[in-house]
C-alpha cells in the first residue's frame, strides 16, 4: 500500500477562482470576473528594461536578498510615502510577489504551534502559509456593516498567551474594504499591548477611491520594529506574471526572513527585477490611468449589480473586487458560483473559498474590461431570476 500525501497537504484548498474558470472555460462565450489580474499590459518603460537586462547579459542569481539598487529604491519609496527610515541593506528583501513575502514573514514570525489572527474574509495565502508553517489560524470578523473592517473590541478578545502575529490586509482582497485610520490606531494599540507582530499586507495601497486613504500600520508609535509591511509590483504595475515584489521593516525580523529564501526561492528573478526597479523609477502615469479607468468600472459594476435580483452590494473604497452579498438566493456561495458557471458561463468566485466569514458573498473582479463587466451582469440578471422562479 502506498502512503498517502502528508496531512499538510490535505489541509490546503487550490486557489479559489480556479474551479469556475475550469467550468467556465467549457461554454461557447464565456465571461471570466473571478481572477485579480489587471486587463492592461505592462507599461514599456518597464518592458524596455526587461529587454536590456536580457540584452546586458543580467540573467544569473542575484543576492538573495534582491538587488542592491531595488532595494535602495523601495527604501526611497517608503521613506517619501510613509516617512520611515528603512534600512535598504538590512531592511529590505525581494521576494516572489506578495505569496513568498508573506509566507517568509510568518516562518520569521511564528513556530509551530503558535496562533495567527487572520482577517476573514481573507486572501487564501495569508490562511494557507499559516498553515503550511504550522500555526493555529484565528479568524478576525470583517463585518459587512462596518464596510469590511474588524471590531477592535472583538479582535482582542481573540487574543490568548498563544497569539504571535496579527495580519493585516488593507486595502483587502477580496472585500474592497480600506481600513480607517481610526480602526488602525485601535489595532496598533493592541498589537503593542500584547507584544504582537504584524504582517502589513500593502499590495493595493494605490488603488484608492474617494476619501478613503491608505495608511500602514507601521507609521503608528511603536510599530516599526513589530510590523512587516508587505507589497508588489503586480496590481499596481499590471505586472502579475513578472513575479516580484518585497517586504520591508526592522533589520531584526528582515534578517530572519533571508534565511528562509535559499530553500523556498533563492532569490527573485533577476530580469524581473530590473522591471521593478524601472517601475519605482519612470513615470507613475500608467497607475493613474489604471485607477481612473478601475473607478468608472467601480461604480457600474456595483451600480449593476445592485439592480439584480438577490443581490445587495456595498461600494469597496480600494483594490479591483466587489463583494456583494447574495444570501437572499437561499443557497451555498460555492452552490451559486458553479450555478452561475454552467448555466450563464459567468466565473466568479464563490466566498466561502475566503473563509468561514466569506459565505453568503461572491468575490467579482472588475480588472476586466466594461463590455465584460455589463454582460456578466446581464447573465446573472437572467440566471438569478431563473433561480428565484
């Protein structure tokens, strides 16, 4: 008898948009709103210095800890946007996107064994690296009538001597909730009350609508030395596929985490690099374009689909996801996702795949173009009526 995959391994799901889009894939005019990916091509300037560093012969191993020039910039980055001094040799690594930022941190942060508050709904990462190293997850309520942000009041109750890490996604996939400034000094304020660290996911910290405003955690009295603050360069960039992105904070954890890239990655792609250093360093253009033109989706996607029926839906302040809510259809999030997919060739994504508190809700990216947009939700008009009798 062979031996089974490890109880690690069964504990993992697959990413969640996956399912339908296999589903979806099958039927003859298929609409896809269920992946985070941006529908604009990466800026030239960065693919022109892709092809130079191919053309320079830059194709080998890079310190493990990003390149030197990389990492100065984001230190720059930082400074100029949040008023920290981040050390760029000792306080910065490069890593594969936000995935190995955020896995490395918790393996910096945490042992087996340890608990990790995780907001829920939450990115599948955050739930699946605590697991792989081992933690027990906690989840943290976002509450839909907050706009997607926890109660203080209930996040410390959570808390036990165990607790070892707090994460923090704002703005949050796959909510579209921005966090206040208020609701993050009252997390502050706990996480140096029970000598927390924090792990600062800050991947859509340019996509911002309104006056909602981002703000890191890591800016507020005595932060620093306990926050990681994570980010890419694959929303904001339109850079999914290049794989690079990186964290920064205290030398004392940074450190750490260096230790755990030679067996996970070893360093990060070296022309991806290259590409990410001309995003820090050339016009900014494209990512005003790119949050203008996601703001008219915005608002008729929300506008839409409030208007079919079974479903309510809030305006999210960041990112490119709506979470409306669709418990007045009566059945399981995952139930109506695959409903969707077979009957109307819609992929969406169900909420469940983002945790207990993700039920009741579908996860819709408006990443795609308008003309997709408007005909997803004319299919599901059709589909949720047919549902409804």
């Amino acid at each position: 008898m062979v031996r089974d995959a490890s109880r690690r391994a069964k504990a993992i799901v697959r990413s969640p948009p996956f399912e339908t889009i296999e589903l979806v894939s099958k039927h003859k005019s298929p609409i896809f709103l269920s992946l985070g990916q941006p529908d604009f091509v990466t800026p030239k300037h960065i693919i022109d210095a892709a092809k130079q560093a191919l053309d320079e012969g830059f194709t080998g191993y890079t310190s493990d800890k990003g390149t030197a020039e990389l990492r100065q910039k984001v230190a720059e980055r930082i400074k100029a946007e949040h008023g920290l001094n981040i050390d760029p040799e000792e306080g910065v690594i490069i890593t594969i996107g936000a995935v190995s930022a955020s896995y490395t941190a918790i393996l910096a942060t945490t042992d087996p064994g340890d608990e990790v508050l995780i907001p829920c709904p939450y990115w599948q990462v955050h739930n699946s690296a605590s697991l792989v190293a081992g933690t027990v997850p906690k989840y943290v309520r976002l509450r839909e009538e907050l706009d997607f942000m926890p109660d203080p009041e209930e996040v410390e109750s959570l808390i036990t001597e165990r607790t070892r890490l707090m994460i923090i996604n704002s703005p949050s996939n796959p909510t579209g909730g921005v966090f206040s400034r208020d609701c993050l000094k009252a997390l502050a304020e706990i996480a140096v009350r029970h000598d927390l660290f924090v792990l600062s996911d800050e991947v859509y910290d340019k996509l911002v609508y309104d006056d909602a405003r981002h703000y890191s955690i890591a800016t507020f009295p005595g932060m620093f030395e306990r926050t990681i603050m994570v980010n890419s360069f694959s929303k904001t960039h339109a850079m999914t596929g290049w794989r690079v992105g990186y964290a920064a904070g205290d030398p004392r954890i940074i450190s750490e985490m260096v230790k755990f890239q030679e067996p996970i990655i070893l360093c990060a792609p070296s022309i991806s690099q290259k590409a990410a250093l001309a995003a820090l360093t050339g016009s900014d253009k494209h990512v005003r374009a790119m949050l203008e033109e996601y703001n008219v989706r915005r608002k008729a996607i929300v506008r839409g689909l409030n208007e079919v029926p079974g479903v309510r839906c809030r305006m999210p302040k960041g990112t490119f996801y709506a979470f409306p809510n669709v418990e007045a259809l009566g059945r399981p999030s995952r139930e109506i996702a695959r409903y969707l997919a077979t009957e109307v060739g819609v992929a969406t994504t169900p909420g469940s795949a983002y945790g207990p508190y993700g039920e009741g809700h579908l996860r819709i990216s408006y990443a795609s173009s308008m003309e997709s947009l408007m005909e997803g939700v004319r299919r599901m008009k059709v589909a949720f009526r047919k549902l409804l009798g």
